[in-house]
C-alpha cells in the first residue's frame, strides 16, 4: 500500500499541481491577463497560490455558500474573491466577468493543462524507486 500525502503539498491538495502546471504553460500574454477562476474552495486556493508565484493578478468566483476557511485561504494566497449565489448560471457568471475585466479562464478539472498537472501524483509514484519494496507496485 502507497499513502501519498497530497495534503501536505502548499496549498492542502493536488490541485497545486494542475494550477501550477497550467499557469506555467500560459503565455506571456495571458498571464499579463490576469487568471479567472470558478471554485468552491480548493482549487481557487491553488490558482491564487500559483498565480502569486507567477506575479499574475487571480479573481475567483465562489459561492456565497462556499467554506470561510477556503474563502479566507484563497485570499491568504493573494486572489480576490467574488462571492456568487449558487443558483445561477456558473458559465454565464464567468462569461460576463471576462467579458468586462479580462482575465484568462482556468477551470478547476476539464483542462488538458490543469489534468496533466493534476496527474503528476500518479508519475511521481510510479517512478519512485522500489524501496521499500511494497511502496507503488
């Protein structure tokens, strides 16, 4: 048996990896952008953390219901926070936004970017060395 522990990565979970990954991926100009995201916690605390090492400026969208601890980690990390009622329509929140104040989009799992990032926990483990021998495989 393998336990990986994602949570002691920066920001408490994988997430840091497909926002890392994505972010460095993004040109010059889209940085220059500014990044959006839409959350309800754990990815816009990755997105703000991996923003803040890039110098980009990061506005996530949450719901008004959305945990004060993620709100409050989010900001921590440097995004601004725009709070939304749940029950709207989430694409049509986001369209307006970057229609109005710019920002390159970063969704949270539907990006080959975000999900290739993402995925580096399953590479990191599969090419650990066999020591001790029941770790990976």
């Amino acid at each position: 048996m393998l336990l990986k522990a994602e949570h002691l990565q920066k920001t408490g979970s994988f997430k840091a990896r497909g926002a890392s990954n994505k972010v460095a991926l993004l040109t010059g100009q889209e940085r220059a952008a500014g990044l959006h995201a839409m959350s309800s916690g754990t990815h816009a605390g990755a997105m703000a953390w991996a923003g803040r090492r890039a110098g980009c400026r990061v506005d996530v969208h949450m719901p008004c219901d959305a945990p004060a601890l993620k709100r409050r980690a989010a900001e921590a990390y440097g995004a601004t926070v725009h709070l939304f009622d749940r029950a709207g329509d989430r694409d049509a929140i986001a369209a307006a936004w970057r229609a109005e104040h710019g920002g390159t989009p970063v969704p949270p799992f539907d990006d080959l970017d975000v999900m290739a990032g993402q995925g580096t926990v399953a590479l990191g483990c599969s090419t650990r060395p066999r020591w001790p021998p029941w770790s990976c495989r």
